[in-house]
C-alpha cells in the first residue's frame, strides 16, 4: 500500500494551481473501509417480497452464508407491468464494507443497487425496453406513473487528464460522477457524488485533497461529453430519466482492462461522503449509487422500479 505524503500534496497543488488549492482546501473528510463488489439477480413476487435469488460472484462461504440471511428478509416494493401486478427479476449488486474494529473487522452491506450494470446486462435491458415500447407495457413501480423507457448511450468521452503529481506518486482513485443531460444529449450539468483513493495510506487532510484534485479534472471534461438521448417522447423526459452515474478510473497502465478487480475482491479505499445530487433532492425513486458501485466500463442511466422499501437493512453489521 503506497503512502500519499505533504511533499507529493504540494507537488500536485503547485501542478493544480493556486486557485485549485483554494477551492480542494474545503473538501469533505473521508474514512478508510475495505470494499468488495458482489453480482447476482433478484426476483420479486407480486407484493415485492424475494421469492429467488442467485450470485454469479464466487465467495468465500463464510461470506456466502452472511448474504444467505440477509437477502431473504429484503423487502421491494411491488412493480406492475402495464397496470397489473407482476412478479419481476432484475440484476443486482450487492456491497460489502469491512471496518476494523478492536477484535479484527466488522462486515456488512454498504449498499445494493438494483440495474442493469454490466455492459452485458445493459444490451439485455435496452432490447427489453425496446420490446416494452412496442408492447406499450413498461415496468413500473406499483401506484406511481408509468414512466416512458429511455436509451442512453454515448458519442463522446474524452477522458480525463492524470493529475501529475499523483501520477508521480502512483497513485490510483475513482470519481463517481453524476451527469444531467439535455434531451440534445449535450451536459447540462455535472457533478462528483463521492470519490476515494485505492490502496493508499496518509493523512486525511492530505488524502481528501487529493481525491479532490481528480474530482476537479473529472468534472472539467465531462461537461464536454456528448451523449444519443433514444425516447419516443424526449420533451416529456425530466432530471432522473436524463440523469447518468458514470465511474471515472485514474489507473496506473490499466485502462483497458476488462476484468473488475472489485468483483469478489477486497480493496482498501479511502473513500468520500456521498453526497447529495442536487437535482435528485427529494426524489423518492432516486437510487442510491456510491463510487465503490461500479468499475470504469460501467455506468447506470436513469432510474430502476426495483428498490427497497426499507433501506435501514443496509449499513448494519452481519
């Protein structure tokens, strides 16, 4: 684990400039955790209740055992399908956190997040939205407006330039950003929810500017980014259908590698607040998604009917 000292701090902020300093100096203070990401499917019964469960991640059996007694209690809330009560499936994935404690490590699930993440299960989405479309039957939460399927995908990313000194020091984080579209698919607004280092020790004054230094970048040329905005009527489309969850990975030679190293792994963070999306406020169907949530090939447009009807399941000890 690399050590992220003054003397590097200095050299990025000199490379940032000093009006950057200024602005890193109030970041939000972060906390050290071990993460690890866990992929299965879900599916509901008509009153939302988990009728079936799988999960593609091999684990340790002990952990294994820690999801077999929690995921059967979870509660959704129902989902119709053009109007009438069904019983529905969808991917998941499930976070682990693991916090030292006197006698060793305290494990629970940080969160859950019910979408389709992975490039795999995004094409299988888009073909069943495009299905539900022709069908005029989409899937919906259970009392509340249906809501018109959406399609993102797209055009332009150029990535985000390596701040040099953490370059230097080889040092590796993820922003997470959340993106607001316009119908156009052009950015109307960009902000980083939460960000952490990966396998880095330090002192959290230097840590926390650190992470915000790439927040910086990241944000900087996501509002340059250009997206294909696909809806039958993209005028009536609002702030969470047009809102986008996207992984930025500042990776040391890495960035082409398709296997996630998160995925049935441990990996130290030093990891942000996550903070609220100001466009989201007060949405009840915003999903909550943190930067320990998705690797860099993976992004989550819009919103999901499926989430829990209690979230004080999660964030406990298992």
């Amino acid at each position: 684990m690399r050590t992220l000292k003054a003397g590097v701090l200095a050299l990025l902020l000199a490379s940032a400039g000093a009006q950057a300093g200024e602005r890193l100096a109030v970041q939000a203070v972060g906390e050290s955790v071990m993460t690890m990401r866990v992929d299965g499917d879900l599916l509901i019964d008509t009153e939302g209740r988990v009728k079936e469960y799988s999960l593609r991640t091999a684990l340790d059996p002990a952990l294994r055992n820690i999801l077999d007694k929690a995921i059967p209690v979870w509660r959704l809330k129902p989902v119709t399908q053009g109007g009438k009560p069904v019983k529905a499936k969808t991917p998941m994935r499930i976070i682990l956190a693991a916090r030292e404690v006197p006698a060793g490590y305290e494990v629970g699930i940080d969160n859950v997040v019910f979408a389709p993440i992975t490039p795999e299960d995004r094409a299988a989405a888009k073909a069943s939205q495009l299905a539900a479309r022709e069908r005029g039957e989409t899937i919906d939460v259970a009392g509340e407006q249906p809501r018109q399927p959406v399609s993102i995908t797209h055009q332009m990313m150029q990535p985000p330039l390596y701040p040099k000194g953490l370059m230097i020091a080889g040092v590796e984080g993820t922003v997470l950003l959340n993106v607001r579209l316009n119908p156009n698919g052009t950015v109307a607004e960009v902000v980083a929810s939460q960000s952490s280092l990966l396998n880095v020790k330090g002192r959290s004054s230097v840590l926390d500017k650190a992470r915000a230094l790439l927040e910086r970048e990241s944000m900087r040329v996501a509002a340059q980014w250009r997206y294909t905005v696909d809806a039958a009527h993209p005028e009536l489309l609002d702030a969470e259908d047009l809102t986008l969850r996207v992984p930025i990975e500042f990776r040391m030679g890495r960035s082409g590698d398709k296997v996630d190293p998160l995925n049935g792994a441990w990996r130290h963070e030093f990891r942000g607040p996550n903070l609220p999306v100001p466009w989201l406020r007060g949405k009840e169907g915003e999903q909550v998604v943190g930067v320990s949530d998705l690797a860099g090939s993976e992004q989550m447009a819009g919103r999901t009917p499926f989430r829990l009807v209690d979230r004080g399941v999660l964030g406990q000890a298992l």
